[in-house]
C-alpha cells in the first residue's frame, strides 16, 4: 500500500520477474484496482500472493473512493478466512516532507492496520536512485525519528527497496510468516465484518469523512439559495440534509467570487469564459469531495447526481484550456 507513484506497482514487478508495463515514476496512477499475483516463493515449497493497491492521493479518483475498494476487497477475503501475513508501506524517499495529503493517508493506513498489527507492517523506502545518499540518509533517520517512530515502537521495520528482484525479495523474505491460525485480522477487517460497523465510521473512514465534510463546509459563495425559493427537502437523503444544514451554499448558484472579482450568471446561464475557469476552479474540487462522500457513506442516488455533474465541469474545463 501507499500514495499514488510510490513504486507499488514496480516492487510487484519486479518480485514476480515481469517486465514493468506503465508502471513508472511519475505521479500518474497506474494501478485502478486490487490486484493480486501468485507467485513461487524462492523456497520452492510455498506460493506467496502478493496484493498491488491502487494509490491514495489518485489522479482522478478520490480516497474515499480508494478506501472502499481497499477495505472491500480485505472484508471479502477476510469472509474467506484468508487473513495477510504482512503489509508493505512505500513512501518514496524523493519526497523531501511528509506532509498535508500524504500524512493523512499514512495516518488513514495506520488505522486501517490497528496497532496490534503494526509488527507485521514493514516501512518500505523507494526511489532511492533520485536522491544522493546524503539526502536519502537524512530523511530516512527523520521518518525513523520522527513520522514512523509509533509504529517502529509498535514492532514496524524500515527497509529499502533499491529497484531489483532480489531486493524486492529480501523484504519479502522479512516478513515474519505465521500459521494461517495465528495471523490476525487487520483492524478495520474487525471492524466492518465482526463488529458490523459501516466504512465511514471506521478509524480509518472517519478522518476521510471530516476532511471531505471540512473541504466543502469551508468553500464559501460558490452556491448561494435565494431566499424565496426555500423548498422541503424530504427526499433527500438524511445524510445530505445534515450537510446542507451546515452549508446552504451548496444549494443553487447564482453568484461565485473568483480570485479576480465576482461573477454573476445571467438569467439565460452565460458567463465569460474567464468568469468559467474561475468558477470551475473551485466548483470541481467541491464536486469531487460530494462525490467521495456519497461513495463512503454509500449514497447511490446522490452519487448518480454529483458524477454527471462533476463529468459536465470537467468536460467545461478541458475545452476551455483547448
């Protein structure tokens, strides 16, 4: 597991012996979905399944989004009786602060795991070949110091990832293997299939919820209702009423303040095409947190409104640039 462009993919790639294929350092996602490979352990008595994870922080698809798959994919199995004998962690050593987004997604994973499994969690580092070893160094001691010292307390290993089968199989090769008895469900496996509880409320869900809640609660002026057009609400979702409770604005547009002034649509709907790119760039990072809500709290029709809405401005936006 880990962010979008960290090496997953690769590591995966290069255990098995297969050539990389899309796969690369930049921070495009590669990965849209679990994807687990059967493969020979060098012992030549077991086969290891290694899981390749699509990347939090994704280029076109929310964490919520990402979560879901993740946490339905480990409940499935989990109803299996199939429990993980360890998880690797990438962060790429490139990244020169753990910080904003990538911190949230490590405490998100944290949760996800739960602390009685930190000791089969191992820390991997990558992209080791796009820093001098001084600077890798340095940040490897401040992760150990520093971001991954609870888990490392908790029984958490640091290893390198130096790009080759063999190092990918040394980290394999780390991971303290159990009878199937003896491992131990993952934290949120608990949560959601033994104790019923659903993803949105879980540790690991809860956080995703209050930082799509606080991103939209904290746009102001993009939609504005008019007061004399104060309809009921009944058929909306209670959850979606609670959040137009908090935020009216997110009713009816009529007015949006951009960076450059305010623009006011017209009766008939037009606006200039600066007054456009200054609304999209704020409407569309709303409609993708509504739509990561309603995927996380599992809202279909809600979803079925923000997705063709959120394709109309993303559309809007691509022509605007052409």
């Amino acid at each position: 597991m880990g962010p979008t462009g960290a090496g997953k993919t690769t590591f995966v790639d290069r255990a098995v012996g297969r050539p990389g294929v899309g796969a690369g350092h930049d921070l495009m996602s590669y990965t849209k979905e679990m994807r687990p490979f059967r493969y020979p352990h060098s012992d030549g008595i077991r086969n290891i399944v290694l899981v390749d994870t699509p990347g939090f922080d994704d280029t076109f698809v929310t964490d919520a989004q990402i979560l879901r798959q993740i946490a339905y994919w480990l409940n499935a199995t989990y109803k299996k009786n199939i429990k993980l004998s360890g998880v690797l962690y990438l962060h790429r050593i490139s990244d020169n602060r753990v910080s904003g987004t990538p911190l949230r997604n490590y405490n998100m994973f944290k949760e996800l795991c739960g602390k009685e499994n930190f000791k089969n969690v191992i820390l991997v580092t990558t992209m080791w070949d796009e820093v001098t070893e001084e600077a890798g160094l340095a940040r490897e001691k401040e992760l150990q110091s520093d971001f991954w010292r609870s888990m490392i307390c908790l029984g958490s290993t640091i290893h390198r990832f130096e790009g080759t089968m063999e190092s990918a199989w040394k980290i394999i090769n780390s991971i303290s293997v159990v009878r199937p008895v003896q491992r131990r469900p993952l934290q949120i496996q608990r949560e959601m299939i033994d104790n019923h509880v659903p993803l949105h409320r879980t540790a690991a869900g809860r956080p995703i919820m209050a930082s799509l809640t606080g991103l939209i609660l904290s746009v102001k002026g993009i939609f504005k209702r008019p007061r004399n057009d104060r309809k009921p609400l009944s058929l909306i979702p209670q959850v979606s009423k609670s959040l137009l409770r908090r935020s009216p604005s997110l009713l009816s547009m009529s007015t949006v303040t951009t960076p450059s002034g305010t623009s006011t649509f017209s009766g008939s709907g037009t606006c200039s095409t600066e007054g456009y790119r200054g609304n999209l760039v704020r409407v569309i990072p709303v409609l993708q947190a509504a739509l990561g809500m309603a995927e996380l709290v599992r809202v279909p029709h809600l979803k079925d409104v923000i997705s063709p809405s959120l394709s109309i401005a993303l559309s809007i936006q691509v022509n605007l640039h052409c």
